[in-house]
C-alpha cells in the first residue's frame, strides 16, 4: 500500500488563502512580482496612505514612506490612520507604523526628510525602488521629483486629493504588457485552416451527439469551403453565416447540445490568429527591429515571435491551446484539448529556440528568458501592448502638441480638463507664494490665483481662459483634503500600481480626473 501524500506546508497553504481572490485574478506569477517589488511613498497625506494600503493589503514587498513633517490636528479629520496619540509626532514614522499593522508579511521603513532635501542631498536615493508614488507636491518639487525618476527610469504615480477633486499621472518611459486580459477574449481554433494534428483527428472522428461542437462546426464548415470554392475559407457576411446555420439546424436532431453550440459558436469561432494591428505595430518598432542588450527581454521575444510568425508559420501566431468549455462526453473532450496543447507547445517551443539564438548573438545569459515565460507571450499574443509615457515636465512645455487638442473655440474642452489646469495652477501658486490659495483669504487669493493661472496658460501657448466659478472652488477648498474622495482616488492609484508591477492589464495612458460632485470621471492623454 501506498503511503499517503504528505501534508502541504501549513505557510503555502496559509498564503494562498490569504491572497487567494487577487492570485485569481493576476496569478501566482502576479503575486510574486508584487511580493519582489518595493516602492516608495512620497508625502504621507490621506491620499498618500490610501494608495499605500492598497498595495499593503494585497501583499508588496516593502514601502518606505518619505515625509519630513508632524502629525498637525488637521491630518487627524482626513486621515484616519492617525489619531491625537501621533499629534506633534513624525509623520512618516506614524504612518509607516500603522500601515504595518495591516499586513506583517510587508516590511515597512521610513524617511523623516522632505522629499526636497532628499533630491538635494541623496538624489540616487529613489533609484533602489521600482516605482514611486508621490502625493499634493508643488510644481518645483513635482518637477524636480519626476524629472529625476524619468532620468532613472522608475516609474511614478503622482496623486492629487484637493477637495471635490482628484487626479493620477503615471509617468513611464516605456511599459511592456504580455497578459492585457482583453474584454472579448476570441478563442484560436484554427478550424478554416487546421494543423495537420487537428485534420486528422477532425477528419478520423465520426460526428455524434457526443462530441465536441468544434467537430461538428467543422463538418459544415468543409460543406460550405466545397460550396464556395477555392480561397473562401470561413463566411465573412451576416448572410454567410446565416446559411452555415441554417445547414447545421437542418440535420440537427432533438436534444443535441454541441449541435446547438456549434450553431451559436459560427459568429466567434473563425478569424482569430492572424496578425492583429497593435502587434503589427510592435513588430515594426525599432526596438523589435534593432534588439540591444539594455532592452526589455520582451523585445527580444517579440523579435523571436515576429521571425515565427512570418518565417515558419505561414502569417499565423502561436497556437494559445485554450479551448472555450463544450458539451461532450469527457474522452471525446479531452483527445482534442490535448491536440491543442501540445501544438501549442510546439509553436512555443519554435519561438524559445529563437530567443536562445538571439541572446547569443547578444552574449546574454541563456537563463535570461525561460521556456515558460515564452509560452506565457505566445498564449497572449494577440493581445500584446507596449505603452510609451512622456514625462510630467512635458505637460509645461510651450506649445506642447497634447495640449492643443483640449481646446476648441478659446475654451478648455469640458470641465474636467479646466480643472485639470487649475490643479497645475494651484500647485505653481504654492511654488511661488509660498502659502496655500485660500486658506487665509478667499477673494484675496483668488485674484493671485487667476494671474497665475492665466500666466501658466500662455507660456503654454493656449490663448484660452478658466472661468472665475473654477478657480473661486479651487480657493474655496484651501488645501484640504476630503477622506473620501482621497480614499478613491487612493483606490484607483494602487490599482494602476499594481497593474504596473504586475504587468498586467492595462494601465491608464497617462491622466484620470475626477469630480466628487457630479461623478465624472476622464482620462486624457498629456
């Protein structure tokens, strides 16, 4: 007799229950991307915090907190990690301590400097991290912060929480994406032109009430190549696909559940597996073209997927080898599953060879790209994506092409993109007054406000104003921020965090703005 398998560790199986929901859905190599990375959170305000907790919670690596202020009575209504035990007490070290408590299995640290002397005294300081995030900074020090990390090529999320209001920015100099979970996933079945593996099975099988749809769709399938002659392979009109139905429902006798799947299945199951345009676009990119030993090895993959595409495998990408769920009985299912599988394999196999062959002509390690990270790429190629940012500094320079679109008629399109500038605004009159606008004096300010404001558009090149009621509410808040709204936006940052760490779906290209009054919400590319 056998003896029984033994036990699995208790920490593993603890683990995996306790972040069981995410690893569903970004996986266990998601997981421990996130578990690797470390980042850095610049400014402790309740936005700050938020963002942080929602990387704390699913498990990053580490956070370390820059802040070189006290806990004031104010931090105490908008954040609720803090309480008047803190009060006079480093911020930093505060919150550092209670985003902690949430999650052991994250090593916390923190900085009790600002983020100013930092980048004076220690700028290589934010190297180390993979991505920083940055909260409610004046312009000069957003600046000083994103153009160093831009320099260094870490990414950055920067947050605003002002009130009503709330924004995010990612700024990235290039972001590649292997899994992008597309909404309306087609599965590749390869039915108009079959591998020699799958003509054989699909040809050798009898059709039954027992067998897959995709067995039955492919017998109507080859009545309708014959009907229509040479180089039709798969009905394209609504009127084609209407007669290959019709064929199917004529022969179907009752109660035949892959017949009527096969039926549903005409309108999804052809066209996949040629080359779509995001990854056209990839493979004519310079950097597929001219591979370097400092690109991402995704380059060098793409390259290796290009030369399969186009050389070995007749214009058609890697077979995924995932099969949609069928009605059938289990042997029948599984025989074609395993046909699937082991083409893709195969396909995956080709393109691993290739990478191999490309990193010793760039006298780079063999372990640099495993095979499972190839067959992962090749499961998801059609849906493969390459982001390019421009940096934050960009948005300030004169007559910047981004911009120019967002006006029409000497008015900022919407007023979520006048709120956008007012936010700029509000931060430029922090660099240069020194104070926060409105928070002494309202009517006072919103006079200093509107000068700045209509300075920083015309150095812009954007002859356009905003309206007086805008910068009044900007005023109106005086620098406070709202848990809220903080916590949503807070919400939303750490999503677009873990997307970046993850690599994984794609992330917001590169402004979301938010309006806690009306709901509104819009992503604009600057």
């Amino acid at each position: 007799m056998s003896s029984p398998a033994p036990p699995k560790s208790p920490e593993l199986s603890d683990k995996s229950k306790k972040y069981d929901r995410q690893i569903r859905l970004w996986g266990d190599h998601g997981q421990a991307l996130l578990e690797a990375a470390t980042i850095c959170v610049v400014n402790v305000t309740a936005v700050g915090c938020e963002t942080a907790k929602g990387l704390v919670l699913p498990g990053v690596g580490g956070f370390t907190v820059v802040d070189g202020s006290t806990v004031k009575e104010e931090d105490l209504g908008n954040n609720f990690f803090l309480d008047n035990t803190f009060l006079g007490k480093s911020k930093a070290f505060a919150c550092k301590q209670l985003l902690q408590e949430l999650n052991p299995d994250v090593i916390g640290d923190y900085v009790d400097e600002s983020v100013d002397y930092i980048l004076a005294n220690r700028p290589n300081f934010f190297d180390s991290f993979d991505l920083v995030i940055a909260s409610n900074l004046n312009e000069q020090s957003l600046l000083q912060l994103a153009n160093r990390l831009w320099d260094s090529n870490v990414p950055l999320v920067y947050c605003r929480s002002l009130g009503m209001l709330g924004s995010i920015r990612l700024q990235i100099k290039e972001h590649c994406i292997v899994e992008t979970h597309p909404d309306n996933r087609q599965f590749d079945l390869r039915l108009e032109q079959p591998f020699q593996a799958l003509r054989d099975h699909l040809e050798s099988t009898e059709v039954t009430s027992k067998v897959p749809w995709l067995l039955v769709l492919y017998k109507y399938l080859k009545a309708w190549q014959k009907e229509h002659g040479a180089g039709r392979l798969a009905p394209g009109s609504y009127k084609e696909k209407t007669q290959l139905r019709d064929a199917i429902k004529a022969d179907m006798q009752k109660d035949e559940e892959n017949y009527e799947e096969a039926i549903k299945a005409v309108n999804t199951a052809f066209g996949a597996g040629m080359v779509p345009s995001n990854l056209k676009a990839i493979f004519e990119d310079d950097a597929c073209e001219q591979l370097h030993k400092k690109n991402d090895v995704f380059w060098i993959m793409a390259k290796a997927l290009k030369h399969f595409v186009v050389e070995e495998n007749k214009g058609y990408l890697p077979l995924p080898g995932v099969l949609p769920d069928m009605t059938a009985n289990t042997d029948s299912y599984i025989a074609l599953q395993q046909i699937y599988h082991q083409q893709a394999l195969h396909d995956a196999d080709q393109v691993y060879h290739k990478c191999q062959e490309y990193l010793r002509q760039l006298s780079l390690p063999a372990d640099t790209i495993d095979d499972r990270t190839v067959r992962l790429l090749c499961r998801e190629a059609a849906g493969l994506s390459v982001l390019r940012g421009t940096r934050i500094a960009d948005e300030y320079e004169y007559k910047n092409c981004r911009l120019l679109p967002l006006v029409e008629d000497n008015e900022l399109q919407g007023t979520l993109t006048a709120y956008n500038f007012a936010l700029r605004a509000y931060e430029r009159f922090l660099s240069e007054c020194g104070s926060i606008p409105g928070e002494c004096s309202v009517e006072q300010d919103i006079v200093r406000l509107k000068s700045i404001t209509s300075k920083m558009l015309n150095d812009l090149g954007l002859h356009v104003t905003i309206s007086d009621d805008v910068l009044h509410e900007i005023c109106r808040y005086g620098g406070a921020e709202l848990h809220a709204v903080s916590a949503f936006i807070g919400g939303c940052a750490a999503q677009e965090v873990i997307k970046i760490i993850t690599k994984q779906y794609k992330p917001i290209d590169n402004t979301f703005i938010y309006n806690a009054i009306s709901t509104e919400s819009v992503t604009l590319k600057l």
